[in-house]
C-alpha cells in the first residue's frame, strides 16, 4: 500500500512539472521562426559574435552579411564585458567581484522596427581567491563563457517573441 503511494506521489510530481513548463538549463534547442537574417555586428571578431552566430545556424537560420531585400536585419552593438568589485577583504582587495556582459541589438525589416535598439545584460558574482590568482582568472573566463551563452539565450528568446 506504501509503495503504490509512494509511486503514485512521484508520479504526480513529475506529472506537475512537466505541465509548468520546467526544463534543464543549458538545454535551450531554439528554432528560429526567421529562414534568414541579416547579421549587422559591431564586432565580428568577437566570442559573442561567433557564438550568435554559431547558435543561429544551429537554430535554421541563413545568416548572410549582404543586405537580402526581405530579410530582417539584427544588429548588434555595444557589447561590453565589466569587472567591478563588489567586496573587499582586510588586504584591501576584492574578494567578491562582478561580471556584467551586455550587448544592445535592434531588428528591423523594410524599416520597420519589429524590436527598437534594447540593451540586453546578464550579471554574475562570484568569489575571488587571493592565494590562487591562477584558478581565479581561469574561474573568470569560464564564468564570462557562461555569460555569453546566457545572453545569446535571452538573445534567442527574445527574437522568438517578435509579433507576427
């Protein structure tokens, strides 16, 4: 009698769930309603920029640099990675610092604004070790990766709640 409880419990529970909509993070498989897009970006260069562009061709989107008549046109600017200190220990140096990356973007098709130029930013704290400078700048980058994936998700989300 327990154990049937016990399962039916359970079953309610992932019923529930899966009804609200939960899923992993870092489990973000887009699909684009844009065919194609003209990708204006600011810094080409970038490990922003090659990751957007990575992850809208990994969501069926033609990127093309030339100007397609009928296609929309996402630009992207001001990307900016900050540091600040947000703690600071007896030493007199930060113990506890903050990563901001930000990046403005803007979609337009036939001039007509579908998304008016919006800065999108995504912020991270975290611990820094004065003995391991070594482990905090490898933390750091890793932590600016992570943050650039975030903000190309929101990215997504975003251009998938453009109105028809």
């Amino acid at each position: 009698m327990r154990n049937t409880a016990q399962r039916l419990l359970a079953f309610i529970l992932a019923l529930s769930v899966q009804a609200c909509g939960f899923t992993l993070r870092s489990n973000d498989a887009f699909v684009s309603r844009f065919s194609s897009l003209n990708l204006e970006l600011e810094q080409p260069q970038s490990d922003f920029s090659a990751l957007l562009q990575h992850s809208l061709t990994a969501a069926g989107v033609t990127l093309s640099a030339q100007q397609l008549e009928a296609a929309p046109i996402l630009k992207v600017s001001n990307e900016q990675i900050l540091t600040r200190p947000v703690s600071i220990n007896p030493r007199a140096r930060a113990s506890q610092v903050e990563l901001r990356l930000s990046a403005s973007i803007a979609l337009t098709i036939g001039g007509q604004s579908l998304i008016p130029e919006e800065t999108l930013t995504v912020v991270r704290t975290y611990f820094q070790d004065i003995e391991n400078i070594a482990g905090n700048q490898e933390e750091a980058q890793i932590i600016a990766n992570e943050l650039r994936q975030e903000l190309i998700n929101q990215l997504m989300r975003r251009l998938e709640s453009v109105p028809e």
